[in-house]
C-alpha cells in the first residue's frame, strides 16, 4: 500500500477534522502519498492547515473519480456517506470513521447497503454503542479498532499561568448538547482559597438559553474568537460537564499535553483518558464536580502531581511509533481482503 485517499478535510474546528489532521502526520511517516478530495468548498480555515505544503496531493472538491484504485477513508463527513455509492465505485475500499457514540442514518443505511467495506472505531466503547447497532443490519459487517495518534507539539506544556487565582476552564463545539444544564451551578458552587475566573470556549445563544447567565468572573467565546491554545494558557484545570457521551474527545489530549488537569464525567471515552486520582479526576454528578473541583483549588501540589502524570502518560501511550503500529495492523488488513 502506497497511497490513500481522504474524502473531507482537516480543520482545527471540531474534533473529527483534528484528529484527521494528527493521523496524516503518521500515514505520512509511513510513506504514503496522501490524496485528499473534500466534500465543499475549500475555505480560508482549510486552506490555513496548509496541507499542499505538508506533502498531501488536493484534487478538486467532490471530484470522486480521483480516489480510483485507492483506498478511501473518511472522518465523520456526511456527505461522505451521501455520496458513498459514487465513492464506493472508484475506491479500493471505502472506510468510515465515525466521531460519536451512536450511528448517523446514513451510516446505518450504507452498511445495509454493503456500501462501506469497513467501520473503524477509536475504543472498544465506541465499537459497542455503534457496532451493536450497525450489526442488526450487517451482522458481517468488517470493523477494527485503531489507538490514534495525537500530535502533541501543537500543544506546548506551559509551565507558567497567572498566580494567585484558580483559572478554570471548559472548550467544545457550541453545541448545547456538549454542556450540562448544571455546569453553571458547579462554578458557582465549588469554592477555592484563591479568587476563581473561568474562561468558556464555544458559547452562544443556544448555549447560554440552555445553561444560564454566566457570572462576570467567567469569560465567554465563540468558537475561533480565541484559540484552544490560548484558553490552556490561561486555564490550568479544565472542568467540563456534558449531557452527551464523548467518544475520545480531543480536548483532553489537548489539555493534558498543555498541562491542564481534567475534571470531567466519569463515562464514556473520557474513562479512556483519564485515571481517577491519578491522572486527572472522574465525576459521575454534579456534587462530585463541586467536591473534586475544589480539592483541585485546594491541594496544590497534588493537582500539580496529577498533571505531570497525564503529561507522562499521554507521551507514553499515544506515541508516533504506537500509532504506526496500529495503523501498519490496518492498512495490511485492507490490502490482505483484496488479496482474498
């Protein structure tokens, strides 16, 4: 195998398009020449990922007779899944990566269809709450789970943030379904030695008619107003409640690389990041966010603990060889089923 084909982009919104962004870097380190054809116009956020200059061959927008005789991938893109009887037509294989804890329609239906060749999970969470549905259509339907690779050097440890306050913070899509009707009630409720400030990346409307007024010692932004980066610099713990069941959400990776401790539900792929007292701390109620939230104020150099252990872990675990080796595992299992 020497080349693949990506239907959709990488962007830094959303976690789907990061975490295509990260693998590239490992396909890539393996040799591939990486062909990339999205599904809409090119923006001026594509175009920023400069994937052109990276080494990744663009082919024009929806132009599906460019993925021929290629291995086809995609990242949690709809019209992807639109469009997969075209697709499927042209490629080698067609393979979806799906970026929730439940199937689109779409995706149920093209498995029904015998239109994607494979489903690609990230843990064996995701593989059961989707598998489990996808398997009353296609009861041999191909799947594998592969470990992603997360580039941590776009995401710096800091080592210094504003003393003498306890900065926290939570980063999603400004969907209303990431926040928790009560995250509000825990900032408030919790209590620190030290002044408290939040900061919010991924408020709007919607957000705000959902969870409340924030209090004038939280700031918060739209999505893109300021960067991921930027919010890690200002907030040392990231306390973040959600009504939905993350799959592997980005954002702890990212915090954990930055050096920001978690505090977050104790469910779905956040249990795959995160070691109770160990690495960060997992909550299953909202007393829970207030109890452990201020034990994170309150015992310093215990926070200061655990965020070197996710740092060392995360370097550990979620390595560029690891992911090579996940990957190489795959990829030679798409090539050995042609071969059959």
């Amino acid at each position: 195998m020497d080349k693949i084909c990506i239907i959709g982009h990488p962007s830094k919104l959303g976690g789907a398009d990061t975490e295509l962004d990260h693998q590239i870097r490992v396909w890539q380190e393996l040799g591939l020449e990486v062909h990339i054809i999205h599904t809409g116009d090119i923006d001026a956020n594509l175009k920023a990922m400069n994937m052109e200059e990276r080494g990744c061959i663009i082919h024009p927008p929806r132009n599906w007779t460019k993925c021929k005789g290629m291995h086809v991938i995609s990242y949690c893109n709809g019209e992807f899944l639109a469009n997969i009887e075209v697709i499927k037509h042209f490629a080698k294989t067609t393979t979806f990566v799906g970026c929730m804890t439940w199937p689109f329609d779409n995706q149920i239906s093209a498995h029904k269809r015998k239109a994607l060749d494979w489903e690609l999970f990230q843990t064996e969470h995701s593989h059961q709450m989707v598998g489990s549905k996808i398997s009353e259509v296609d009861p041999d339907y191909k799947w594998a789970i592969v470990k992603p690779y997360f580039h941590t050097e776009e995401f710096p440890i800091i080592q210094r943030r504003i003393p003498n306050t306890f900065n926290f913070g939570r980063i999603s899509r400004d969907d209303p379904g990431k926040f928790s009707q009560w995250q509000l009630w825990v900032y408030e409720s919790m209590c620190s030695p030290m002044l408290k400030s939040g900061t919010i990346l991924g408020w709007n409307d919607q957000v705000q008619s959902k969870v409340g007024n924030a209090p004038n010692w939280i700031k918060c932004f739209q999505c893109g107003e300021i960067s991921a980066q930027e919010l890690y610099k200002r907030c040392p713990f990231i306390i973040q409640a959600s009504d939905t069941f993350e799959n592997l959400p980005r954002v702890g990776f990212e915090a954990m690389a930055s050096g920001s401790l978690l505090i977050v539900d104790d469910r779905g792929g956040w249990q795959q990041l995160v070691q109770h007292k160990q690495t960060g701390y997992l909550c299953k109620d909202q007393r829970e966010f207030v109890y452990y939230s201020t034990r994170a104020a309150f015992e310093m150099k215990e926070s200061q603990m655990m965020m070197k252990n996710a740092y060392d872990w995360l370097k550990t675990n979620w390595s560029m060889e690891s992911a090579k080796a996940e990957w190489t595992r795959f990829f030679n299992m798409l090539e050995n089923e042609k071969m059959d």
